[in-house]
C-alpha cells in the first residue's frame, strides 16, 4: 500500500511539474517564437547557393580594406559569438571605434542593423564598415577594382548574379555578404524547447525564463531573436553611470536628431549573448550577471536577488545555439592590377 501511494503521490508530482511547463511554455510562445529550420528569406535579395558561397569569401576578405588588414570577420568573428570580445573594436591604423561590435550571428532576424538602427537590413550594414574611416577605411571604387582585378571573383560575381551585365559592383559585394550571413543562424536549446523538448532546458533555465517575463524584460527583448527590435531609452528608470553609459553618445539621436531619442537605443538581441561579452553598446561591462542586474535596476527598477539573477543568466545560457558549419574559404590571388594596402585614410 506505502509503495502505491508514494507512486501515486510521484505520479501526481510529476503531472503537476508537466501541467507548469506546459503553461510555461505557452506563456513564452505568446512572446517568443523559435528559430526558423531554414534560411530567412530577405528583401529585394534572392538567395543562392552561389550567392552565399560568393558572401562568405567576401566576410573573410581583409582585402575590402584599405590596409588589407580588416575583414568582416575581425570584428564580428565567428569562432567567438560572431563578435570580437573587445570593449570597442580597433580598425584602420589601430583607432578604436566608437561602439561595442552586435554579434553577426542571427543578425538577418533583427529590425535593422546597428546599436542605432541606422541600416535598414544587412546589405546597408555591410557598406557602412568598408566606408568608414575607423573601420575598413576604404570605397566603393576601390573595393569594385579590387574585386575586378582577381578573375576567380570575377567568374563568382557571375555566377552569384547570372543576369546583370556587371555583375561586380559594390551593391553586389553587400547582397553577397548579406546572403552568407542569412545562413548563420543558431539554433539553442530554447527552440527545442519551444519545439515541445521538455528536457531541453534546465529547472533554473525555465525560472529564469519565467522571471524574464514576469519582471518585464520581455517588454523589449522578445520575438524570436529575444530582441532586435525597437527603440528604448538606456535608463527608462534611472540612467546608468557615465561609466556604462557615456554622455558623449546620445544613441538614435545621431540618426533621427531627435530630442525624444537621445539614449535611445535598439533592443540588442540576446541569441548567444553569453558568449559575446562585454555588454552594452559602450562595451563596458564584461559580466553577464552584472549586466543582467543593471539592466533589471536602470530599465524596470528591480533589485534581482542574487538566485533570480543566476535563474534568467540560466535562461540566457539557453539561448547559446550550434553555429553552422563554417570553413573558411580559399580566396583568390591578387594580381598585377590589385590595388596596394594603404595605411592612409582615402578622402571620401
């Protein structure tokens, strides 16, 4: 009878523990959605395999810059979070850049592009880097020659844009890139989750997932990059330091030059967010609980005890997924006619 009434007693526990994770579970696809199982589809840009092979050379070549130094990858390398785990990331002639770098990884899912939203998608991202001057420091005439002047690029321009008479154009290099980096989509064991694999996520994942939603982070990063989307003052109840959040950059206001914008700034995205320290668009916190705790004291006015704040770093880690496979590539050799690295910043 003692053993029957212990299963009983087993049997009703565990029908609880499934009947709140299946609420849960509801609860979170009201604001979350999983990753999609294929490659987004993006504006105006049909994605190809030629397109995508094209794309990923184009990422790692540090020869859209002027000094032949920088690549795509070496601010958002892919081997550590699709970013360069530095407080801001260094550039033409070792200046340092005025932002922390967003991760590349599911970076096709956000609104826009940038801390500020200021490109539309990712083909207006990847033309900001190569023009500006702290980064890439190059231009769109000489990155085209550069292209031009290598045949085997000229023959994957070909074949990634069959039906233009240039196909080699700077328009074209930025579609490329956009097409590769529309593939690196990670999925974690939050979507398995989702996807109905309770045990695809910790106890403390889930109350931290819980906590994240009742607290109201979820207010701003939701959807299915758990963020990447809207605008919100950095401080909405009481502004970070200076430290955190420097006075000298006023976030969306420098694009829209609007006084309701200053310290404005994109939801970041927070797919793979425990492997892309430091935080913050000023890149100064490196902790990912303390940045958890700021952003719970500056933007809701809650003090996280110290398990609640290790239960939503729990959820968080769930949204650590599997890159695809990356090789990298073998690209073309110079020739005769490629334009020399320069440690110059051209005149724009």
């Amino acid at each position: 009878m003692k053993k029957v009434l212990l299963g009983l007693v087993a049997s009703l526990l565990s029908g609880a523990a499934m009947a709140q994770t299946d609420d849960l579970r509801s609860l979170a696809k009201e604001t979350f959605a999983p990753l999609p199982s294929t490659v987004p589809a993006v504006a105006e840009n049909p994605i190809t395999p030629a397109k995508i092979d094209l794309g990923k050379a184009l990422f790692f070549d540090p020869r859209l810059s002027a000094s032949g130094v920088f690549s795509c990858n070496s601010c958002h390398n892919l081997a550590t979070g699709g970013d360069d785990n530095m407080e801001t990331s260094v550039g033409h002639g070792w200046q340092k850049g005025p932002r922390n770098s967003p991760t590349a990884l599911n970076a096709v899912l956000n609104e826009a592009q940038f801390w500020d939203g200021r490109a539309a998608d990712l083909k207006a991202q990847a033309k900001g880097p190569v023009q500006a001057g702290v980064e890439m420091a190059n231009t769109p005439d000489k990155v085209v020659a550069t292209l031009n002047s290598m045949p085997q690029y000229v023959d994957w321009f070909k074949a990634a844009f069959p039906a233009e008479a240039e196909p080699v154009s700077f328009d074209n290099m930025a579609k490329a890139i956009e097409a590769f980096e529309a593939t690196l989509i990670t999925p974690a064991p939050f979507d398995a989750w989702l996807n109905g694999d309770d045990a695809a996520m910790t106890a403390d994942a889930q109350a931290g997932l819980k906590l994240f939603v009742d607290k109201g982070c979820s207010s701003c990063h939701s959807g299915v990059n758990v963020g990447g989307h809207g605008y919100y003052p950095f401080g909405l109840v009481e502004k970070p330091g200076a430290d955190v959040l420097p006075e000298g950059d006023k976030g969306r206001f420098a694009v829209t030059e609007t006084v309701d914008d200053e310290y404005v700034f994109r939801a970041a995205p927070l797919r793979n967010v425990a492997l892309t320290a430091p935080y913050f668009h000023s890149g100064k916190v490196w902790d990912l609980k303390v940045a958890v705790e700021i952003m719970a004291e500056s933007q809701l006015g809650e003090a996280l005890t110290d398990e609640e704040a290790n239960q939503v770093v729990a959820f968080l880690d769930s949204l650590t997924g599997k890159l695809p496979e990356v090789t990298v590539p073998v690209l073309p050799a110079e020739t005769a006619a490629t334009p020399r690295p320069t440690a110059e910043v051209i005149a724009k």
